[in-house]
C-alpha cells in the first residue's frame, strides 16, 4: 500500500492542479520507498531533487491561475508556497551537506503539508474557481 494514499478528498476539480497534486503524491511515495528501502543517498537525492523541483513548477502554475482569475486570497496562498519553498531548498541544502538524512520525520512533514494544504487552501481556491465559472 502507497504511503500517501491520492483520492477524492484531495482533489480540487482542476485537472491541471489535480493532476499534478497526483504527481506531488507519487514522488513522496517514491521518497518513501527510497527511505524503507535503504536506497540513499544517491536514489533519496534525486527523489528529494525531482520533488522539489516539482513543487515549484506546481506553485508557479497555482499562482499563474491565481493571477488570471482575480483569486482574492492570493497574496495570503502564495505565502504558505513561498514559506514550503524556503524550508524544502533548505532541506535539500541540509540533504546535500550530510546535515540530515531522509527520514520518517521528514516525510512525515511533507505528507502533511501536502495534504493539509490540498484539503484546505488549494480546495478554497477550487470553491472560487467554480463558483466564478458558474457567474
């Protein structure tokens, strides 16, 4: 069984955004088994690269939205992005330097950032977008 399990409760009715909340999901499985598995660095490191460089991509497109439609909650979104962002490039810095190791904690941390963060502000954005789509 996957570690994070993708379903309904994540998805917003974006195809573009739940697409890519699939995508998030399936790299921190992936970092899963690379940390069950005893497959680091070398395998946790381009895991731990792929999904950080993933991440951005998908803020970059959740605020290009956000942008276009007028999303009012903006401001307020984007800097729940630009706070993960800090702390994942610092943990890849950490990852890099043998501060830290891939762990459990770690993961744990992204999970829940993940979902909470899908379940809740992404979902906001999603009540928005349909309900502008309906006026």
């Amino acid at each position: 069984m996957a570690y994070m399990q993708w379903g309904d409760q994540y998805m917003i009715g974006i195809k573009e955004i739940d697409a890519q909340h699939e995508q998030l999901f399936e790299l921190v499985n992936r970092m899963h088994a690379a940390v069950v598995n005893g497959d680091y660095p070398s395998v946790g490191e381009k895991i731990l690269e792929d999904l950080i460089d993933y991440v951005l991509e998908h803020f970059t497109t959740e605020e290009r939205l956000f942008e276009a439609e007028g999303y009012p909650q903006y401001e307020e979104h984007k800097q729940q992005h630009d706070l993960l962002a800090r702390q994942v490039l610092e943990i890849q810095e950490d990852f890099k330097a043998k501060k830290i190791m891939l762990t459990f904690e770690l993961l744990d941390f992204l999970s829940d950032w993940l979902k909470n963060h899908t379940t809740d502000s992404d979902l906001q954005y999603g009540r928005f977008a349909h309900a502008r789509e309906k006026s």
